[in-house]
C-alpha cells in the first residue's frame, strides 16, 4: 500500500500494546495488539510498530504522524524505580518533604503509613536566600552555598535534582540562578525548576510536583530517546509526539525535560477517543468507560471538554480525583484529565479474603503470565477466566482466533481457588466473581458522576477496552444510563485517542486578589504574557499562526477556603486569535459562573460571600488534522446475516442460569441492522455482550448503539 501518508498511535497498556493506523486519504483503518512487554514497554512498543505496518502492508516511509500513550512515568514511580535525586530549597525548609501535608486519608485508620518521600532527607539541601510573596527579595541568593552543594552532588553521584524556593513561583530569579551555578559546576546535571514546572503557591505541593518531574526526568528521557533510535532503525522518521495527562498531545523533547505532564498518558487517551467518537453522533456530555486488562478507568465529558482536575496523586497507586481528599500519595499540581481508576481490568485476580469473602482485585495477573486460561503459567482465576467459564467468551476467538483459550483449566482455576473454599459451585463462583467487579466499577462511575453533581440518565455511556463491552450494558442497567455507544475496535480505541487530539501547553500564574478589587488591566496583562509563552512554544514546534489557539481560565475561591474551583472564561473558539479582553462585566460574569459550578461540584454556594482570584491559566493548543472516520455500508436490510451460530451463555440466576444466545460477526454487520438482546457480538479485540430487553444497532460509523427495547 504506496502513496498515501498515514497516522500511527501507539499506547502501551499494562496487558496488552495497541496500534491505530489511519488513512489520511481515506479514513481506513487498520489495528494491531501485541503483549506488552513490562520489564521494557519499548520492545512492545517496537512490536505493535511492526505488526500495524506489516499487517496493513504500509512503508515505515509513510508514517507522517506517531503518537505514543505510556504509563511509563507512572509506573516508575509506583515501582520505586527511580533513580538517586536531590531536593534544594530556602533555608529552614529543607524537611518539606518529610512534613507533607500532616493529614490522613482515613482519619481513624491506624495502621496508615505514609509514603516515604522520593528524596531521603540527607539529599535536601539547603540554600541561603529568602523572597516575600510578591516576589520581593528580602535576602540575596548566597551563590557560595549553591557551589557547596554542588560540589555534594558531585560526590553522592546525583545526576538529577529538583530546585523549589519560597515563592519561586512569584519570581524565578534566584531558581534560575541556582540552575545557572549548579550547571556550571555540572553540565550533565538534569535539573528541574519549580518555576517552570508548577508555577504556583503552596510550597509542597508545588515542591512535590518538582520532584516528581525530577525523579523520571532520566527514566524518560532515556526510554523516549531508546524509542526514538528504535523508530529510526526501522526507517520511521516521523517526528515522535507523545500524549500528555490533560489530553493533549506535545514533542517527545518537551516530555522529556517535563515529564510529570504525561504521568497518565495512556487513561488521557481514551477520554479524548471516547469525545471524538460521540462528537461524531452528536453526543457532547458523556460517560468514558475504559475497561482493560489491569483496570477500569471512568471520566466525564461535559459540554464537548474532558473534565480536567489538578486534584492528583501517584503513589501506590495512580488517583486522580477532582474534590476528593486522599492524602495517600504524592500530589501532582498539573491538569489531569478527571478520571477515577479501579483495580477492575480483565486480568484482576480473584481471591478469598482471611475473613471468607470473595474479593476481586486490585491485583492483576498483568501480560505475565496473566489469566489461567492464557496457558502462560497463571495459576489465580482472573475476570477473564470469570466470563470465560460463563460462555461470554469464545475460546477460539480470543485476539481474532491468534490465542486460544483453555476452558477447562480456567473452570479448574475458579473451582480450587474460588468454590470450594466458598462452598459454590464454579458458575455460582465465577458469576459472584463478575459481579463483585461489576459493584467495584458502578461504584467508579458514580464517583465520577454523582459525586461531581451530574445525574447518568442524562449522560451517553462510551466503552471501549478489550473487556469494557462485556461489563457496559450491565453497568448501564444499574446506573439508567439510556444510551450506551461501543466503538468498532473498542480494544484499540485509547490508540485511536492519539490520533484525534492536538498540541497543548499549560500555563499559570499565582496571584492571590480579591474579585471585587482585582485589577482587569493587570490580569489581561498577565493572560497575554502566558499567551506569547505559549506562542513561543508552538513556533517551536512548527505550529502556524492560523493553527494556535488560546483558552483563558481563573481558579477561584470564597474567601478563607483552602481549595479552589476552575472557571473557563468565554472563547469563540476562532484558531489563530487570542481570547478577548478581560473588562469588569466578564470578570462580574466569571466569578458568577463560580457560585453555580461551586454549587454543582458541593452541593451549594454562597453568592453573597466575597470571591478570591487565586491561580491564572492558559492553555495554548496547536491544532493538527484529524484523520476523518470511515463510514460503513447498509446492505438495505435491517435484520442481520452475520450470525455464527449459537451457544448457552450464563447472565444470572434469574434468567435460570444458562440462555441459549446467538453470537453475531460484527466484521459482517451492516449500517442499519438491529440485534435483539440477549446477544453476543465478537470481533478480533472485544466482545460485546447485549442483555435481554436491549437492543444494538448499528450506525454509518459502524458503532454499536445499544438502548432498552427490542429489534422491531
């Protein structure tokens, strides 16, 4: 296949690797899935390159356009795979990191013990200098100091270090200075600015973020820069982009130097896929459901935009959450898109507790060795080995018919690990097991749901993952979600996420005022130097003028709250132009879009309280072409003629166990055709499982549209 130029997504996941190829031309597109490869994602990442140009028989030559998701950055951090860094900070506060937040994610839980910090308190070193918090110098940087701690450095062999002055984020001078030294002394030293990476208030906050940055700064520079030789043997020379957290895509050279903006790469990806799949029917508000092989991921789409939150932490494990207090990890002050993460994926084990109960999660048995049916070594019954016993999945289709899957020694797994130290029998057993994960990720949706103030009736479900159109109709029953959307090739859908986003850069400015004494003059001011930033930034990266945008925002408070909520100033959407000027009547209009969002997010407001204008943001996007989808054909006829056959599938107790459903091809289903409930339809990366009393039908995109009623 010659002459046409083609977009490749890559993401890694933590079970399987997905690719996305696309047609600029003609919208076709092509997928691929390998196993990921943990101990070194790149191999996996080389992998799926492979198999999606082999399989759709494309020229590496023609690739104008690579995106990668990773969770690379994450994981590093998880795992304690992080390599020696230093802390420097003001004098006096060199214990930041040690002191934290002093609070708890469960008041009267005990047993808590919180994380040790990145940097162990004999690597925070200390700097003589002071600001005020208007920026003002108040003691001089002593420069000595900074070539003592250097010479330090030298001598721990610390090759990266995170610099977070008091009120560094009001004025970078003595940051800056203290690079300059520190690079003088050691140019191969990697350094991070707090200044640079989260200007904001809230010195461990801002602290913490900087050491992250610091802390993966050589873990991902060194695998992009391992990825990129990768592509280059392999004759692919299309610039590498690389997904970011706030669902936006930037260079593989400023992931590199800012790494903590791509901690979750690979979740971001599937919220932007699931907007631009229901933007495409229409759809602006919306429910992300993402269900792989390690977790299930749940984010919510409001009016066209991804819900983003700054709420954010990675520890034991990744938890963003907007509103939510948890204090169980390390916080991150970047935008994140809002998702909330459960150990709910198609390789989670399932296990009996000491107390006898049947638990399911957070463990999973990963790519290696994975489910007990995989035939790769796993010996703990999993989800997958779950709706295996159960009849919803085809034992010589799984991956296309590319792995088959071995019933008996899953039903084995269940039996020994599951029923009988229960007391069930290994259909009560595995049913129990899909249920008790079915509860753990209702309870996921309506977090992200309810618990921000948006009712499900009123929302469209998209789910995608290889496991997530198995679970989705059930959870839509339990939640009155009336529609639900499933994506051809759900379980390369993140992949195709990568593919439908654009260049984004964040910028932000503390500067605490109160609303109805702020200077409009001064704040237009500052929105305008954020904007050359970004502007800056996005020449850089060979963005046209015509291409940039620009989207202003304020995050503000009641007077006297420790938190705040983010208001989205008014934009007319127009590439190429900056927001208009902030006069008094959008800022009165600004800060009365705060009571009602505050009221939405907690339940109430308080109009008649004075209102803080605490944090200034820009967003700075570089647009980029977005492949078109593919349309399908009709063949005039509204009953299908793709049904394989068909076989008895367990949906409960209630249905009498057993129900003898058909199982449809969905490669051979036609725009317009309706499938009746209860129904299995399979294709190379997913199934999809329709329950009784629901219907699926088939759109021009080739999208299964599943909603209550029957195929009349």
């Amino acid at each position: 296949m010659t002459g046409n130029q083609f977009h490749l997504g890559i993401d890694v996941g933590g079970t399987f690797t997905d690719a996305v190829l696309i047609c600029e031309e003609t919208g076709r597109i092509n997928t691929a899935k390998v196993p990921s490869t943990p101990a070194d994602p790149s191999i996996g990442f080389m992998a799926a390159v492979a198999r999606a140009l082999e399989k759709s028989g494309v020229d590496a030559g023609a690739i104008s356009h690579l995106v990668h998701g990773t969770t690379v950055a994450t994981n590093s951090l998880i795992e304690g795979k992080t390599p020696k860094t230093a802390f420097v900070t003001t004098d006096g506060f060199g214990d930041m990191l040690e002191i934290a937040r002093q609070v708890r994610p469960s008041l009267y839980d005990v047993h808590f013990e919180k994380l040790r910090p990145l940097v162990p308190r004999d690597l925070c070193y200390e700097v003589p200098e002071r600001l005020d918090a208007a920026g003002g110098v108040l003691r001089p940087l002593e420069e000595d100091a900074v070539r003592e701690i250097a010479a330090a450095l030298r001598m721990r062999d610390v090759r990266s270090v995170a610099v977070c002055l008091l009120h560094g984020y009001a004025n970078p001078a003595h940051e800056e200075r203290v690079a300059e030294i520190l690079r003088e002394e050691d140019p191969e030293l990697l350094i991070s600015l707090s200044s640079s990476v989260c200007p904001e208030f809230r010195e461990y906050f801002r602290a913490s973020t900087c050491v992250i940055n610091a802390c993966i700064v050589p873990v991902v520079a060194r695998y992009l820069a391992g990825i990129e030789e990768g592509l280059g043997r392999a004759g692919l020379d299309a610039a590498l982009l690389v997904m970011q957290s706030n669902g936006g895509v930037l260079t593989a050279e400023q992931a590199a130097s800012k790494p903590v903006f791509m901690v979750e790469s690979g979740p971001a990806a599937g919220v932007v896929s699931a907007n631009f799949i229901a933007g495409q029917l229409g759809h602006a508000d919306l429910i992300s459901f993402d269900m792989g092989g390690t977790t299930a991921k749940a984010g919510l789409v409001l009016d066209g935009r991804p819900r983003v939150t700054k709420e954010y932490e990675v520890g034991a494990q990744a938890q963003p959450g907007q509103g939510m207090t948890r204090a169980a990890g390390y916080p991150i002050r970047t935008p994140v898109i809002d998702l909330v993460e459960v150990g709910a994926g198609g390789g989670s084990l399932a296990w009996v507790d000491a107390g006898g109960g049947l638990r399911v999660g957070p463990r999973s048995a990963g790519a290696d060795p994975g489910p007990i049916c995989y035939g790769k070594g796993g010996t703990e019954p999993t989800i997958t080995d779950a709706n295996l016993v159960l009849g919803r999945l085809n034992p010589d289709y799984f991956l296309g018919g590319e792995m088959a899957l071995d019933v008996d020694a899953a039903a084995a797994g269940i039996r020994e690990r599951c029923a009988e130290p229960l007391g069930l029998d290994p259909i009560e057993a595995a049913y129990g097991i899909i249920e008790i994960a079915n509860a753990t990720m209702i309870n996921a949706l309506r977090l992200v749901t309810v618990r921000r103030g948006n009712d499900p009736r009123e929302l469209t479900m998209v789910a995608f993952g290889g496991a997530g159109p198995l679970h989705a109709n059930r959870l839509c029953m339990e939640m009155g979600i009336p529609a639900l959307v499933i994506p051809p090739s759900p379980g390369t859908a993140s992949a195709l996420g990568l593919l439908v986003t654009d260049l984004r850069h964040e910028f932000s400015r503390t500067r605490v005022v109160a609303a109805d004494a702020a200077d409009t003059g001064r704040i237009q001011a500052l929105f305008e130097t954020m904007e050359e930033d970004g502007r800056r930034t996005l020449r850089r990266e060979g963005v046209a003028q015509e291409d940039m945008e620009f989207r202003r925002g304020i995050e503000m408070r009641y007077a006297g709250q420790s938190s705040e909520v983010a208001v989205t100033l008014p934009h007319d959407g127009t590439a190429g132009e900056a927001d208009a000027g902030l006069d008094t009547a959008a800022l009165a209009k600004a800060v009365r879009r705060f009571h009602v969002e505050h009221e939405r997010a907690y339940g109430h407001g308080y109009p008649e309280q004075p209102v803080e204008l605490v944090n200034f943001t820009v967003t700075a996007i570089g647009r980029i072409a977005r492949p078109r989808l593919p349309r399908i054909d009709s063949n005039g006829k509204g009953v299908p003629d793709g049904q394989r056959g068909r076989r008895p599938v367990f949906f409960s107790g209630e249905d009498g166990g057993f129900v003898e459903t058909a199982i449809y091809d969905r490669a051979r289903l036609r725009a317009g055709h309706l499938v009746a409930g209860p129904a299995i339809i399979e294709e190379v990366d997913s199934t999809t499982l329709v329950h009784a009393g629901y219907r699926a039908a088939v759109d021009e995109f080739g999208n299964l549209l599943i909603s209550p009623g029957d195929a009349s």
